[in-house]
C-alpha cells in the first residue's frame, strides 16, 4: 500500500484512519493528515493512531500517492485550491466530500486528474463500512484496484455510476443515523416498559445484530417479517401500529430527503467546466 495524505481530520477521515491502521494492511507511519488550522486536532489523531500529522499541506501532498479529499464541502474550493500547485497528474485523488462532483474537483484543482468520488460511512472505524464510489475517465484499471484495495481494508466496496452517489449518500452515507434513531427509539420504549438501561441496551444491540445475520443469508426480508408475525400475535400488533403511523412512508421521506440534500448540495458546488 502506498502513502495516503488526509487532507482534512474530521470525524470521516479518523473514521476511515482507525479502520485503515486496525485492518493492519496500512502502517500507521504510510499515513499523514493535515487541516487548516487546528493543530490540537492533529495531535490528537497523530497520538491517537500514530500517524504522521503534518500542519505543511504541501508537504503533505509531496509525500502522498493517494490524497484523500476529507474537509467540509463548504470548504472544498479554499482546500483544493491550497493543493492546487502542488498535486500531479499520477497522484490518486479520492474525495468523500458528499454532494461535490468530480467536475467541480477537477475545476478547483485546474486540471485534469484521476479522481475517484467516494461515500463511506462511518462504521469505516470498525471496518465494516458501507462503501461506494464513482471514477473519472482518466482512473487507471490499477488505480482501480486501489482504491478498491484501500475501501476494502474499511469494510465493503461497490463500484457505481457517479449519477447514482445521491442515492448511495441517502441509504449507505446517512443510513446508519437512521438506525440509530430507531434504535434511540426502541431503548425508550424499553424504558417506558420497566426494563433497566443496560439490559435494554443489550437486547436490542443482540436483536440488531441477529437481524443483520439474517439478512445476510440472502432471504427476501419480507418474508423473514412474515415468518415472525402470527396472526393474533405480539409482532402483528405492533406491526399494525407501524401500517396505521406510514412507518414505510416515513421511512421513504427520509431517504428522499437525504438523496434531495445530496443533490442540493452537488447543485450548489456545480460549476460549467
């Protein structure tokens, strides 16, 4: 593996660092990262994993094979526009800024280079991220292979089609808040219920994982909800309180909203190149 420069340390970029270095096959010392201004967030991240924080971007992007585009979207232009002298043409450049198009990296950057978009999530850290990604037509089939490489050290890996990254960005890049609020929601029902925190909390973490199991044997899921539900049973109420509430609707509102935001934001950062 090669050496990545993070360019931004925020909560994605340590994400995918603690998977990187936990997965083993990135050593801490191939990783350097660097922010605009906030020098404590480095050493934080630099004593944390033991990569290498770096405050000099240019030094940063001279060392790097690979430079991982990690700042907040609305700090997109201002930061690729620092790298702008210094980036070359065989250098990777991998964004996980959600709602920038390649085209306006490319604009910022003056130049066209292989950049491939991505959109993990944050279970990176654990290395069970969701991730997909999108390449500009100048990404080698080897360049390829790496970022796949490097996606796959953090958790699972699709290759899509650019115009489709709103909609990865709503289910895979959002999704996991989604659950969690469900899961908020199921602990405080618990609690109204009589059931102590802690053993409330194991139970669903237990059920969600379970869950998940399932889901990978490939059964159709609705199927697997009407092998639970009894007629006359405890899952057929409940059930039926979700119908009467739109739980489907809601849930669909959500997503759509998410991938709207997506596109939102890709319509605001879109330049004419």
């Amino acid at each position: 593996m090669k050496h990545i420069g993070f360019i931004g340390a925020g909560s994605m970029a340590e994400a995918m660092i603690k998977g990187l270095v936990k997965s083993g096959a990135v050593k801490p010392g191939q990783i350097v990262v660097t922010n605009h201004s906030n020098r404590a967030r480095l050493m934080e991240l630099q004593g944390a994993y033991g990569i290498r924080a770096e405050a000099d971007t240019r030094k940063v992007v001279n060392m790097s094979d690979t430079i991982v585009l990690a700042m907040k979207p609305k700090d997109a232009e201002a930061g690729i526009s620092e790298i702008r002298p210094y980036v070359r043409k065989d250098q990777l450049v991998v964004s996980i800024l959600a709602g920038i198009p390649i085209d306006t990296i490319q604009h910022y950057a003056g130049q066209q280079l292989p950049v491939v978009r991505a959109m993990p999530n944050t279970s990176a850290s654990i290395q069970k991220s969701a991730t997909a990604f999108a390449a500009s037509p100048l990404v080698t089939e080897a360049q390829i292979r790496e970022v796949t490489g490097l996606f796959q050290t953090i958790g699972s890996v699709t290759a899509v089609e650019e115009s489709d990254l709103d909609a990865v960005t709503a289910v895979a890049g959002s999704g996991p808040a989604f659950v969690y609020r469900f899961v908020e929601a199921l602990q405080s029902s618990a609690g109204e219920l009589g059931l102590d925190e802690s053993t409330a909390k194991q139970l669903i973490i237990d059920m969600m994982s379970g869950a998940a199991k399932m889901l990978e044997t490939g059964m159709d899921p609705s199927l697997m909800r009407k092998e639970i539900t009894s007629p006359g049973g405890t899952t057929e109420a409940g059930l039926r309180v979700l119908e009467a509430r739109q739980f489907e609707k809601a849930v669909a509102d959500c997503v759509k909203e998410a991938a709207k935001r997506s596109r939102e934001i890709r319509d605001q950062f879109a330049v004419n190149v």
